[in-house]
C-alpha cells in the first residue's frame, strides 16, 4: 500500500558534502564516509522513505482505520512501541500526517490502566509467532484492537516530542499534540505505578522483550532462574510447532529454543495471574531494573515535562521532570567504579543482584543525562576502546572482548541504528562537559549512515565489518555485512532522522 506522496521543502536533493573526520584519538575506527558515498546521500534516503512507504499496512477493524507501520515484512508484521515511536521521527521529515497517524495507531490499542503494549496486532496477519491470542490479554483490549500484555522502553513521549518539535505546520502539530497528551500521562502513571512501586526511580521489567534488547546477555543471569523444567509441557510444544522466527531468519542469528521456552513460559505465567503487574512485579522469576529502560523513562519525562510547558501546564511539568530527576540520580547510583559501566539489578522474588554485563545499555545513560562528571571520562574510556565498544562499525550490543559476544546474534553481539541514535543524542548533550563527546557523536552519525548506506536497511549490522576472524569469531562460514530481517523500518528512518538534522545543509 503507497502512502501518498507529499512534495514538501524537506524533500529537497540538494545536500552538503558530509562533514570530514577529524583523525581520530578515540580509537582504530577508519575514516568512515568514502567520499562517493557522500553525494549518495539524498538518494539513499529517498530509498529510506520508499520503505517506510511500503511497510505501511493500512488496517481496517471495527469501522476504523489505522495506518501501521510494520518493522519488515519479512517477519514482524504487526506494530511495535519503541520501533514505531523512532519511525514517526523519520516520517515526520517527509510525511508529517504520516508520523502523526502512526503514533494515533499506537495509542489506540492503549488499556484502560495506561499500558501501551509492546505488540499492537494487524488482526489479519498470522505470520509472526506469538499471534495475539496468545497473550490471553482480551479482556483490556480497547475498541478490539489486539495487544501484547507486556510493554517496550518507552519512547513514545520522546517521539511524540520530535514530531512535535519538526512539524511544519504548528497548527497541526498542536492539535496533535493535544491528542496525544493524555495517552503519554496515561503511560508514564502505568509506569510509575507498576514498575517503580517504591518510588526509587529505577524501572522494573518483567520480560526481556520489556527491554527491547530480547536476547542481551544481561538476562542470562536472570533467565537461569526461569526453570525450564516448571515450563507447562503444553507451552513448549507450541514453541516446537509453531515459532517461525528461527526459519524464516536464520537459525543461529536468532535467540535459542532454551530462551524461547523461557520468553513463552514467562508469557504463560502472567496470563495465568491475569497480567496483574502488582503481583507479577512481585513474584515473577524475571523482574529487572533496567538501565537502558530507565534512562529512556528519565529522557520521556523530559519530553513530557517540556510538552507541558508548550501548553502551559508548568505544574504537571514540573512533576514529570521530578521524576526524570530520581530517575537519573538512581542511574548514576548503579555505577560499578571498576567495569567503568551502569549495571542493571535482579530484583525477581527477594533477589537484589548486580548485573554488570559488558552491553551497549551502559551508554544509554548518556541520552537522559544520567552521568555524572565523574562517570563520564570513564564511560567515555570504556566507549572508544578499540577492544570493547570501539569498532569499525561501532556500537556493538556486546563488548568483543565479552565472552558472550557473538557477531550475529540477536543482541549479542551486533551493531543496532537505533542504539546508536540514542548514544548520538547522549553525547550531544555533554558536548560542553568532555572534549571528545561532539567529535565521537559526529563520527557516530558518519559511520551510523555509512553502515546503512553500504549494507542496504536492515535490523542490525557486522560490528567488524567483515574483520570477525580478527575478532576471534569463528562462527560465521561467509562474511556478512548486515543481520536479521530486510527493509527494516526504524533503519531507514533512523537514516533519515540523521541525515536531516545532521548531514543535509
Ligand atoms: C521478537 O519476537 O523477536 C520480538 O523482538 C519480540 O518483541
């Protein structure tokens, strides 16, 4: 289905020469944009639009219709929170009805205690496993619309904020905003009610599809606690009969049968306690305070603490930037001196343990301004070394030098647009505060386009860049550039959202 297509003045070819590096201290990282990839730009990023074009799937339900943007075709066929919330920020550049019924599509799934699921289901799309009965969450679902019971790093305050803030037309995007105000302060209280119940400011997830990076080592620690054994025999076997993904994408990039006995047992077990999160906060062999979950949450308040102002609700904005304020201050209180990282914490059934895993999550801090100026050279240290984080196509989800780190799979390993993105923004914001953070950032944004630009738009990308063997992985029989699924929404408009702000004029 083809969005129609709106001539505005942002869809003009006309680009600048990309910003040249400035020979880098931080590391080995190459020089990133060869010169004929830089007058490719503008083309590259109408092949962008052209994809987000054809992943939208225009759903008609109960008299409605609602315009979905899907991940890729390919598999996830459905609408995702945090996937959808960083695509209206690329559509908003060339389409901005567009970014605005793509958010009107998120919401309106929203249950009535607040929650915006991670999965908003197209009713007639059976491809992806699990389909929406599978939940069990009928009984909240709004106006019929099918959804997951659990939710996603909530980015949609920021989004709704971008969109906001790169709207042409400021009539339309203040009603748009006046739409979606109350769906945000709906979230935020959902979250702030069930996932921070001491009111500490660190947010607990309860699935690690919760936390966007599914299969990170983060969760194996907490995942070795889901015992396989208490999994109903009747839950794995509809894992063994119907679970696609690892046919449809390849097998050994994708999480184990192991994890998705464990992803669906988990599944299983809160629709049993009818998706009570008071309950499942409390007993769930998986509750986390997670580092990347909560430095969004501190960054969505921010969001929704200006877009109060915008209307001129100052008291309500001054609660929500409360909050962002505990929250980063609870961040920066989870610092491990010696790794020179954040740790998230296993909070499941009485347990308060560390976990300090070598992942891209202890950089997402940066984008809430959760770091302090002590942390900061020392994060920053632990970002540009060449045996860590700092690769050719930096970041990867994992550290290479991580025993855990595999170059393929799912969260493990891989280099992700949308990481990257938020760790641009982080490092903007300390521009003033450390002498490399402006000059990391650009290079950031280079090798990001650049990643996209040479390997087309896919889910995620070769850290090495084809260099794996010097990286000590061994697993891969034939050097590829690009991993996971085609076409892939949040890439392209990732590429966009860059391009624009950053590259273009
Ligand atoms: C999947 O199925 O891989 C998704 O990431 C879950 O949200």
């Amino acid at each position: 289905m083809q969005r129609r297509t709106e001539e505005n003045h942002h869809r003009q070819t006309n680009t600048r020469p990309m910003k040249k590096n400035t020979s880098s201290s931080a590391g080995t990282i190459q020089q990133i944009i060869p010169h004929q990839s830089r007058s490719i730009l503008s083309e590259v990023e109408q092949k962008a639009q052209r994809i987000l074009n054809h992943n939208l799937v225009l759903v008609k339900h109960h008299g409605k219709t609602y315009c979905r943007t899907v991940p890729s075709k390919q598999y996830y066929t459905h609408q995702w929170n945090w996937d959808s919330a960083t695509v209206a920020m690329g559509l908003v550049h060339f389409h901005p009805q567009a970014a605005y019924d793509e958010l009107r599509a998120l919401i309106s799934g929203q249950w009535e205690n607040g929650l915006i699921a991670h999965i908003t289901y197209n009713p007639d799309e059976e491809l992806y496993y699990p389909q929406a009965d599978k939940w069990r969450t009928q009984q909240f679902w709004q106006n019929g619309v099918p959804t997951s019971g659990i939710t996603q790093p909530p980015v949609f305050a920021i989004g709704v904020e971008y969109v906001y803030d790169h709207s042409p037309d400021k009539q339309a995007a203040e009603a748009f905003l006046e739409e979606m105000l109350p769906a945000i302060i709906r979230f935020h209280e959902h979250l702030k009610t069930y996932r921070d119940p001491e009111d500490k400011g660190l947010m607990t997830i309860i699935h690690s599809w919760e936390s966007g990076t599914d299969n990170s080592p983060r969760w194996d620690s907490v995942y070795a606690h889901v015992d396989l054994d208490k999994i109903p025999q009747s839950v794995k076997e509809d894992v063994n009969l119907h679970r696609v993904d690892d046919q449809i994408g390849e097998v050994s990039h994708r999480p184990t049968r192991e994890n998705y006995y464990r992803f669906m047992g988990l599944i299983d077990m809160y629709a049993k306690w009818d998706w009570d999160y008071h309950k499942i906060v409390a007993r769930s062999p998986f509750a986390v305070k997670d580092i990347l979950f909560s430095s969004i949450w501190a960054r969505a308040n921010e969001s929704l603490a200006r877009l109060l102002k915008k209307v001129g609700r100052y008291e309500e904005a001054a609660l929500y930037k409360e909050w962002a304020k505990q929250t980063k201050q609870a961040i920066a209180g989870t610092w491990d001196a010696e790794k020179k990282q954040y740790t998230d914490i296993d909070v499941s059934q009485g347990r308060k343990e560390k976990i300090a895993e070598p992942t891209i999550a202890t950089f997402v801090p940066l984008w809430a301004e959760a770091v302090t100026d002590t942390q900061l050279p020392k994060l920053i240290e632990n970002l540009t070394d060449p045996k860590t984080f700092w690769t050719p196509y930096p970041i990867p989800s994992t550290a290479i030098n991580s025993p855990k780190f595999e170059i393929a799979r799912y969260w493990r390993g891989p280099t992700w647009p949308i990481t990257n993105m938020f760790i641009i923004e982080g490092l903007l914001r300390y521009k003033d505060r450390h002498p490399k953070a402006e000059q990391l950032a650009e290079q950031l944004i280079d090798s990001t386009l650049e990643m996209m630009i040479q390997n087309d738009f896919y889910e995620y990308y070769d850290p090495t860049h084809g260099k794996g063997e010097k990286f000590n992985q061994k697993e891969i029989k034939e050097p590829t550039l690009h991993f996971g699924f085609a076409d892939f929404s949040w890439s392209a408009a990732i590429f966009i959202s860059l391009y624009e702000r950053y590259r273009k004029h």
